[in-house]
C-alpha cells in the first residue's frame, strides 16, 4: 500500500476509490459510500486494510457533509468534495460510519495493524478518532 501520510485520502487505494467515485454519476455515489461502509460490517474475518482504507475515505465523505464541516482540501479526495459540491446523504450513513470506522481499529483490521506498527504517535488513530468525533457530535 503506497501511503503518504494518514489523512482519510493519503494512500492509492483511497485516491482510486475516490477517482471512482468521482467517476460514477452523480445520483450514484451515495451508494458507493454506502457500500464502502457496510463491505467492512460485512466482513466476518480479518479485514483486509484495502477494505479498510475505503471505508475511512468514505467516513470521512460522510463528515464533509455534516453542518459545519471544514471544507475537504486534499488533492487526493473526490473533486466534486474539494469543489464544494454535495451529495444527498442519507442520515442512517452516520451511525453506519461510525460503525465501519469501529472495525477498521478494531484488532482484527490489517490497517489497524499496519500503523501499529508504523509506531507511535499514531497519527492513524488520530485522524479516525477526529471522524468518529465529528460523526457522533450532537447536530
């Protein structure tokens, strides 16, 4: 996995699920954020970082759209995002993210443990500690 720092967006595989994401029709994408969500819920072995790098990416979609949410500027997130533009997200998404980012840290995640042993401070817990903050603040 090429990763770069430890942003949502910060590897290939979030970059690729983002281009995808961008690539796909408009009325189609919250599907996409969807399935990226409920693939890792799914999972009932050790989740494979891949799976668990896209449900972050898409956690982290969910967040831009919360009220008051800081504009995304990663050169690596979908353009529609970093444009400004939004998607129509249903509500159920946030407790749904909430639950993807849970099992991506959990102790069967091969990401979880990819940073673990990147060392300390980790800066991947972090980040996924800011997403679920902002998914489960009051609105």
């Amino acid at each position: 996995m090429g990763t770069w720092a430890a942003g949502p967006f910060d590897n290939d595989t979030a970059a690729d699920w983002s281009g995808d994401l961008d690539d796909a029709a408009p009325e189609e994408r919250p599907a996409l954020v969807e399935r990226a969500l409920r693939t890792v819920l799914d999972e009932p072995d050790h989740l494979d970082s891949d799976l668990g790098v896209e449900a972050v990416a898409a956690a982290a979609v969910v967040v831009a759209h919360l009220p008051g949410a800081f504009p995304v500027d990663s050169p690596y997130a979908p353009d529609f995002l970093t444009a400004g533009d939004r998607l129509d997200l249903p509500e159920r998404l946030r407790p749904l993210a909430v639950r993807a980012l849970d099992r991506v840290v959990a102790d069967d995640s091969e990401l979880a443990e990819l940073w673990a042993e990147a060392g300390e401070p980790n800066e991947f817990l972090a980040e996924v500690a800011q997403l679920r903050a902002a998914l489960t603040a009051p609105v």
